[in-house]
C-alpha cells in the first residue's frame, strides 16, 4: 500500500527531470556546471577556455575576453543532424566587434579554427578546406543575420537580414530545423526564417564559435547552456499539413504628405498547418520597403506591424503586400493597396478586411449619412443668413426660454407646467 504512492512520486519526478522531446532521437545538454563537452565527444578550439565569468558559480565556455583582438574560439559537437527535424539552442552574450557563428556541416573544421582563429567565420566558409553545409553567421560588427551554404559544386548566401543586437547583455539563441524551414529566435522573438536546400550531404558536426579582428573586444563573448536535439527521420514522417496563408486584413488606401512615414497592420491566416510565413511589400517600383517573417498556428492569424516613409513627390500609387509561404517556397496571396500622397494635412488609412473589389454596405451608408448631414447644414446656414438682427436676437431669446422650461420640468418631474 505504501509503495504505490512512493512509484508514483517517483514517476512524478522524473518527468519533472527528465525533458520530453517528440520527434527526436538524440538530446544533448552542456551546461559547463554538471555536464562537459567531453560528455558528448565534443572538442574545444585550442583557445577556448570555461570560466566563472562573473565569480556567481556559474560556469561558461569563453570564445573571447574583454579588450582581446585577433582570437577567437568554438565547439565542436558531433552528431547526426537532419533538415527536418534539428534544434540547436544556447545562451550567448555578444561581443562588439566581430561576431558569433554555427556551423552545421558534414566534416570536422576545428584543425582550421586552431590554425586560423580570427578567420572571419561568421561571414563565409573557408575556401581552403573542403567543409560543406550550413552557416549561420550573427554578424554584430555590420548588424545583420545570414545563411550561408556550400557544397562540392557550390558556395552561395542563402539570405540576409538586418539585426541591431545587445551587447554585454546574455540572450537567448535558439535555431531550429523543421521541415527544411530554418528559423532563428533571440529571446523568444523570430528575426530569420528561410527553406534550405537540400545539399546531398550528411551533417555530422555542429561548430559555434565567435571571433573578434583586429579590433578589440568591448566585453567579454562567450556561451553557454548549449542543448541540441537532433533527428534523421524523413521528412514524409514529419510533414503535417502543409501550411497556406492569405492576407485577412491590410490597409485598402494609405495617405498621407510627401516623405512622411506611416504605419498599420496587416493580418495574415494560415490555413493549414503551423508553418512560417514571410510578409513583403513592394512600392511601385518594384523596391522592396518591409521584409517580415512570422511563425502562425494552425487556423490562426498573426498580426504584423508594418512602418514604412512615403514617396517623396505627390501623387497616387499602387503597392503590393505579399506572403510568401517558407514552407512550400510560393506565394501564397498578394493585394494591392492605394498610397495616396498630398501636401495637405490628412494621414489616414482605410483598412480591408479579406480582399474584395466590390463597396461594403456599411461604407456606403456611412457616406450616405454623411452626405445628408452636409446638406441640412447648409440649409440652416442659408436660413439663418436670411434673417434681420432682431429675427435673430428673438431666435435665440425663445430658445433660452424653451431650455429653461425644459430643465425646469426634468428637475421637477412630479409637477406640472402650465
């Protein structure tokens, strides 16, 4: 009798411990406290060395101190990394200059980082040794995110995207890999999301690593608390129903004075399942003003904040809002929107809801209103210019009076006005 419920608080416990991860088959944690890279067969760069950072007990894995220049060091973990199923998070505070890598490839490079440790890492691959696959490279000198990749026939960057990061500051670094989508969050927020391709190799290692130039380092850089999942199962095991977004609500006419800059929201729907989306708009011109990525639940909708300046001449122009669906590589809706721009004082916007071509009946009995409201207005502004001085003198004197009899009789309801 006693032992059922010792079981059951023993199962209890361990569930608490013990983290659940569906859909992977490998975990592994270093927190440089309990667990060690030489847990995991994992190797340290020549340079690198765990610290007590800041004398509170809580060990890190140093890349490079405070007022160094020209170093740099990294991990290296082996594993067995799939694009459908892969996630690789880790606390890092950044250091200004320079920058913070992940590698994901198919060979060992820590021979090259020992022997070239201020190589520009987060920027490209090396292309002297023969490593293939992922980078992605925080870039905190030039402020901005990018994937990179190679393989035996080539070496491209893959996106880019602007990021002013916190230096001196920990934060949180999580990089996932679902269905060939990469998405990149710090502290909870999506700044990068972008299909990969498919290189025909086999990820065996995952390198993260920082490096400052010539430069010197404005604080310390370093990480910790690295826990990595990984799978290879195919992606037919992991694919759900694909997502499919459309454009619920945007702004039908934006107007406001040359160069100012205005702001709304645009809602996008996903229909299927949880998928990332990216929201683009495009001026007349074809530019590219706003470039945004979002991740939406299944029959959900997300909200985007959207700012951007307009034109600098008067005039009326035709912008495009589209969403590009990072799962299936397509777009997936696109509206078009009026900017109107004027030198006269108004900035307003009109929002749609789900794209139509066709005037609301609310709309059309507002302006109905609205127009009748003018038209009294203008009779009574001709009939009051009609009359004398004394007309206008009894007008208002015979309107003082029925308002005081008025307020006379709601103040005294019980009794009678004769």
């Amino acid at each position: 009798m006693i032992l059922a419920p010792v079981m059951i608080t023993i199962l209890i416990l361990l569930s608490i411990m013990t983290p659940v991860v569906l859909g992977y088959t490998s975990v592994i944690n270093m927190d440089f406290d309990y667990t060690y890279p030489e847990d995991y067969n994992a190797t340290l760069s020549s340079l690198a060395s765990v610290e007590d950072i800041d004398n509170d007990g809580d060990y890190e894995l140093v890349l490079y101190h405070i007022d160094s220049s020209s170093t740099g060091a990294a991990i290296e973990i082996p594993v067995s990394a799939s694009l459908y199923n892969t996630s690789i998070s880790f606390t890092a505070q950044f250091a200004y200059p320079d920058g913070l890598y992940v590698y994901i490839i198919d060979s060992s490079m820590i021979s090259a980082i020992n022997d070239t440790p201020d190589r520009e890492w987060e920027d490209s691959f090396d292309a002297n040794i023969d490593v293939y696959g992922y980078l992605i490279g925080f870039d905190i000198y030039d402020n901005n995110i990018k994937i990179m990749y190679r393989n035996e026939t080539t070496h491209a960057e893959l996106t880019r995207v602007s990021y002013s990061f916190e230096h001196g500051v920990p934060v949180s670094v999580v990089i996932e890999i679902s269905n060939a989508v990469l998405t990149v969050r710090i502290n909870g927020e999506v700044v990068l999301a972008r299909s990969l391709l498919d290189l025909g190799i086999n990820f065996n290692y995952i390198v993260i690593g920082g490096r400052v130039g010539s430069w010197s380092a404005e604080n310390d850089c370093w990480i910790d608390d690295i826990v990595i999942f990984t799978a290879d199962e195919e992606k037919s095991n992991q694919t759900s129903t694909p997502p499919s977004f459309v454009i619920e609500t945007y702004p039908s006419e934006v107007t406001g004075k040359p160069g100012e800059h205005t702001a709304f929201n645009v809602g996008v729907r996903n229909l299927g399942g949880i998928g990332d989306c990216e929201l683009r708009i495009y001026d007349h011109e074809g530019n590219l003003v706003v470039n945004m990525v979002g991740t939406v639940n299944e029959n959900s909708t997300i909200t985007f904040g959207v700012g951007f300046d307009l034109p600098s001449e008067p005039g009326e122009y035709v912008w495009t809002i589209e969403v590009y669906n990072l799962y299936t590589e397509e777009i997936d809706d696109a509206v078009g929107f009026t900017v109107i721009v004027t030198n006269e004082t108004t900035n307003t916007t009109t929002t749609t809801t789900t794209p139509t071509n066709t005037t609301s009946a609310n709309t059309t009995t507002t302006t109905a209103i609205t127009e009748k409201l003018s038209e009294w207005k203008n009779k009574i502004s001709e009939w009051w210019g009609g009359l004398t001085t004394e007309q206008k003198i009894a007008v208002v004197a015979g309107g003082f009076i029925f308002l005081m009899i008025l307020v006379y009789a709601v103040s005294n309801p019980s009794r009678k006005v004769r």
